[in-house]
C-alpha cells in the first residue's frame, strides 16, 4: 500500500457540528476506498496568505492513510466538489508500507508525551537541586 497526506482547508464560519460532519465524510470515504486511516490532525483555524473566497482564515486539517493508487483521486473529486472546503493538497508520502507499522508509530507518539511530562528531565533535575543552594556573586568587571 501506499501512504498519503492530504490536507484541506475547511470554512472557518461552520458550525461544530458540521465541521465534525466534514470530517466524518473524508475519513469514511477513505476507508470506502479500501485505504486506511493512520491519523487525523485538526490544525485548527489559521491565518490564510491570501484571500479565498473573501475568508481570510480557514480550518486546516492533515490527514494521514494508506491505500491503493484509485484513494487520492476519489478523495480529491469530492473535495473539490464540497463547497466547504477551500483548499486541498495530496503528496505520496511513501511507496510500499505497511500500514499496521504505520499505526503502531503513531500510538507510540501518543505515548511519549505523557511519559516526557511524568519525569523531570535530567536538566530539571539539575534545577529543582539548585534552588536551595546560596547565590553566586557574579561580577561584570575583569579580573
């Protein structure tokens, strides 16, 4: 299989119902087409370089999958058909993956964060050890 990124730019006035429901059609049309999702990122709403269609912001949203050569264009068609969304971009990440590899890396990605936020760093360490010990005088003239 193959694995894509598409990201799209989504109008930024919708309401959260009907963005969840954007959302919701491009994940289920992806898997409709035989692919598979690896993640889903909401970059939410950011400045645009230029006007589109007089919105000079928008919703941008990154989906990461895999799947056969036939999943970007029937991806694409509809997007370019939904009034909804503004802008879009397909790119090949990769040429043959498997995409339970894929997954498996993301969970972990997930994972670090917490497991980086549970333990003191060693710099911290180093700091918090510090705290109790006097002040250094430090002066600006050489000698």
């Amino acid at each position: 299989m193959r694995n894509y990124e598409t990201i799209f730019v989504v109008n930024p006035t919708l309401g959260e119902e009907d963005y969840k429901e954007v959302l919701k059609k491009y994940s289920t049309l992806v898997e409709r087409q035989k692919g598979i999702l690896i993640r889903i990122e909401e970059w939410g709403v950011q400045r645009l370089a230029h006007p589109v269609k007089r919105f000079d912001k928008g919703s941008f949203v990154l989906i990461n999958y895999c799947g056969p050569s036939g999943v970007t264009s029937e991806l694409e068609r509809d997007l370019k058909l939904d009034d909804r969304i503004f802008r879009f971009q397909s790119v090949k990440v990769a040429e043959d993956v498997d995409p339970q590899e894929l997954i498996l890396k993301e969970k972990e990605k997930k994972k670090e964060p917490v497991e980086q936020q549970e333990a003191p760093s060693q710099s911290e360490a180093v700091v918090q050890g510090q705290e109790n010990q006097p002040e250094k005088e430090v002066s600006d003239h050489d000698g």
